[in-house]
C-alpha cells in the first residue's frame, strides 16, 4: 500500500492577496448595498417619522400614501407607462437581436461598418441623443411620445446591449444541430421554429429581461423625448426636486422589489429550461 503524501504547507495556506481582495469586495457590496439597505429600512417609517434615522414606529403608511388621491406625482400612472413603454422596448429588443445575431453568423461586405454603427450610440452621451432625437422629431414637425420619440431614444440604448448578448450567445451555438435537422428533411422555417430559437431561448430571455431593466429605469434619454406623459423615473425626480419624504423610500422599495422579481422569475425558467434539456441546454443558454 502506498503511503499518502504528505500536504504542502504552503498550498494550505491562502496568500494574502486573497484576503485583501475578499475585503475589497466585501467593502464594495457594503458600498453598493448599504445605501440601498438604509431606504428598504427607512421606508417602513411610522407616520410620524421623516428621513433619517432614529426611525419613529414601524408601518406601512408610506407605502399607502404612493395611492392616496391628491398626491403630487401620479405614481401609478407613471409606473403604467414605464412598464408598458419596457415591454414594448423588450419585445423589439429581442426580435432585433436575434435576427441580427443569427444574420450576422455569415460575413457580409459592410457587416463590420454596419455592426460599429448599431453600438456607437453606448459612446454618446445620453442626454444628447435625447437631445437629439428631440431636436430631430421637432425639425419634422412631429410631436414626441411614449411610443414613438421616447420608444426610439430607449432602443438606443437597450439595443447595443442586446446585439452584444445576442452575439455571444449566437456564437457558441453549435450549427450541427441544424444541419442534422436539414438532413432529416426539416425546412429552414422548421430548423428555425423547433431547432435554433428553443436552444437560444435562454440567450433570449436574458436579453429580454435585461432590456425591460434597462428601459424600466431609464432618465437621461427619455426626459427631452417623452413628451407631456412622465414615465416613473421622471416622476420620482420631479417628487425629488419639490418635496421629500419616507414615500421616496417606499417607491424605491416596490420599484426595486418588482426588478429583483422579473429577475428571479426570469433565472428560474432558465434553470428549469436547462434542467430539462440537459447538457445541450447547459451547453448553449
């Protein structure tokens, strides 16, 4: 029988570099969820407490007053119109990416040029392509809105982000799969509808959530092209500039709770997809 060897000392010990990074980190989740951590807190405020800490009692009033009739900002009615405006974004996020990614799996002459072109707005600064496309729709004589000036300034900036994911995704999928399909006498309408999209779905449903998160809480592009309709964004920041209270807080903890729960949801049908699939799925979401 062979006698075990012995353990290095040296491999047991972990460098010192790996505590100064897991402080590092540990300081910046502090960093980026402290603050968050404190308005979750704050908004549970009694009615008789204001911004800041020591907190008087504990209730639920802040989160009633976001419906009481007569309040400055129509919070409802904001969020509406930014859930409607993201999922239409969303929608055409998703249908343009995917049909760029899969074009772009060939090379075609200005393929490049056409590629730099579709992300450069991600160069610019946001308030002006808002600018701009405001500017534009107002030289044409058109009036701007929800869903047309706004919806283009978004997809400005969900796009880029979109065709990047998309892309990646497009590239690990293995083309063999379409190829034993064509072999099996499938048409390329059927290689597409029960082959490429049902592997790439994960991929897709990344894309789609994250272009819904983008547009939900988008400002800079969408405040010069919206129009007279506020989406939720602007409304908080005009209930900023005029008055503060713990409704703040509680409009921040729903709209941050409705974003973690697309989120999940979101994680879990991929898991559930890549489970059921097995390898391929793991292989290709």
């Amino acid at each position: 029988m062979n006698a075990r060897a012995p353990r290095s000392r040296i491999g047991d010990r972990r460098p010192w570099t790996f505590y100064a990074l897991a402080t590092l980190f540990s300081l910046f989740l502090l960093f980026l969820y402290g603050p968050m951590a404190v308005i979750y807190l704050l908004s549970f405020q009694g009615p008789d407490g204001g911004v800041t800490f020591p907190m008087v009692g504990h209730s639920v009033f802040w989160f009633e007053d976001i419906l009481r009739p007569g309040q400055m900002a129509n919070i409802p009615v904001s969020f509406s119109r930014s859930i409607s405006l993201a999922v239409v974004v969303s929608l055409l996020t998703v249908v343009i990416s995917v049909a760029a990614g899969l074009g772009f799996r060939r090379r075609f002459p200005g393929s490049g040029a056409l590629f730099y072109l579709a992300i450069a707005s991600l160069v610019m600064r946001s308030l002006l392509v808002g600018f701009g496309i405001g500017l534009g729709f107002q030289f044409l004589g058109w009036n701007t809105g929800l869903f047309t000036s706004a919806l283009g300034a978004q997809l400005t900036w969900t796009l880029p982000f979109g065709l990047f994911a998309m892309f990646a995704v497009v590239n690990r999928f293995n083309r063999s799969w379409e190829e034993a399909a064509a072999d099996l006498g499938a048409s390329a309408w059927q290689r597409l509808v029960h082959v490429t999209l049902p592997i790439l779905l994960p991929g897709i449903l990344g894309v789609a959530v994250g272009a819904l998160t983008l547009s939900y809480d988008e400002y800079a592009r969408t405040t010069l092209t919206i129009g007279t309709k506020n989406t939720l964004p602007l409304e908080i920041y005009a209930l900023i500039s005029s008055a503060t209270s713990p409704t703040l807080f509680a409009i921040g903890t729903i709209t941050t709770a409705v974003s973690f729960a697309i989120i999940g949801v979101t994680m879990l049908a991929i898991f559930r997809m890549q489970r059921w699939r097995g390898p391929i799925g793991r292989q290709h979401g």
